[in-house]
C-alpha cells in the first residue's frame, strides 16, 4: 500500500525545524486498555449490565477485545547524505508505505504489526529514510471469525497509527530535518477495498479495479 505526499512547505536551508503544535501531536503515554483476561479467567465486570450476555455459570459469551502492549520492533534511519543534505534547497518528494501484518500466538492473543517506510528525495538523491516496525498484542475472546478479521487488520492499525506516527516525527527530527507528520489512513475503507478486491478475484472479476493506495 502507498501513500504520497508532497512535504509542506519549503525545504529549508539548514533544516530548521518548526514547533509542532502541542495539538498535532498524540499522547506520549499509551492508552490505558485494561487486560481482557487476568491468569487463565477472563477478569470479570462487576456492577455492569450485560448479564444477558453471561452464561449461567458466569463466564462471558459475547465478543471482548482490549490492548495488552504496544512496542518498537524496528526502527532504522538513514542520513545518507548529510551534512550536504542540508544545504539542499527545493520541495523534497515523500514516498510513504505502510503494511499491515498479524501473528497468532495462542488461542486468546494476537500480535498486531503496523510497517511504515519513508523515504525524501530530492533531485533523484535521497535526502533520508526511515523505517518502522510498530507491533502491538491485543487479547480477543469469543471473536467470531467474521470479525476477527476486520479487527486486525483495520481497528488494531488504527489504535497503533498514533504512537507509530509519533515515532516517525520524532525520528526524523532526530535527523536534523523537520519532524514529518504523517496523514491520517483510513485503515476501515483500506480493509474493505481489498476485502472488495479478494472478492472480486475469487469470483473471476479484477481484483485491480479497487487499489490500495491512500
């Protein structure tokens, strides 16, 4: 999947970054997501309605889902040309790719992994690029398979997109350059074009009618 966009303002003369507003930038800390399950029991809700969603015995039937952690796998930048870099002048073109991956490791736990590379050029030479490998564990219980899938693959992405977007500006910046804030993805309408698309193939159409470019 890719995404370009054209770097916002001037590519300055020494880089000289400006302020990010307090506003555009998420929250340092992660979001407070309370495990589903505590030990082998799912922890239970006490006070809450629902019950006619609890067997007799207590233990939960309906869908649950929550956040376990969220971490760094990889992450990479590369400088090449510095310090010539920044006495460039000129708009840098920025190539962004993103793929999403998941990994089942027991029956009530999934690994989620957002994959994001940037790479600035400007007249064919590479002003820098940054690779990220943003993972995170979220714990499903009673997920039925038809929304198994759209969980990883589009609300999971969109809860890590954040603090990965975070990341990457602040790598960059790291750099000398002026932190690089992504756009927002719509994981939710990317999932159902190649939800769309894998349908259409299967069913003889072509699966090249719907992208997945955002």
């Amino acid at each position: 999947m890719r995404q370009e966009n054209a770097a916002r303002g001037r590519w300055l003369r020494l880089w000289t970054a400006p302020a990010t507003r307090a506003a555009d930038r998420p929250r340092q800390r992660p979001p407070t997501f309370s495990p589903i399950f505590q030990g082998s029991d799912m922890a239970e809700d006490e006070g809450t309605s629902g019950g006619d969603e609890q067997q007799a015995n207590g233990s939960d039937i309906g869908p649950q889902a929550g956040m376990i952690s969220q971490y760094v796998k990889d992450l990479s930048f590369e400088n090449p040309n510095a310090p010539a870099v920044y006495q460039w002048e000129g708009q840098p073109r920025i190539d962004v790719q993103f793929n999403i991956g998941t990994a089942k490791l027991n029956e009530e736990v999934y690994e989620a992994t957002l994959q994001i590379d940037v790479t600035a050029t400007a007249d064919e030479q590479t002003a820098f690029k940054c690779e990220l490998l943003y993972a995170g564990l979220f714990g499903l219980r009673n997920m039925p398979e038809a929304q198994l899938h759209p969980f990883l693959l589009a609300e999971a992405p969109r809860m890590l997109f954040p603090f990965a977007r975070q990341i990457v500006a602040q790598a960059v910046q790291n750099g000398g350059f002026p932190p690089l804030l992504l756009d927002p993805i719509d994981f939710g309408a990317l999932y159902m074009q190649q939800a769309a698309a894998q349908e259409a193939e299967a069913s003889g159409g072509t699966a090249g009618e719907i992208t997945g470019q955002a």
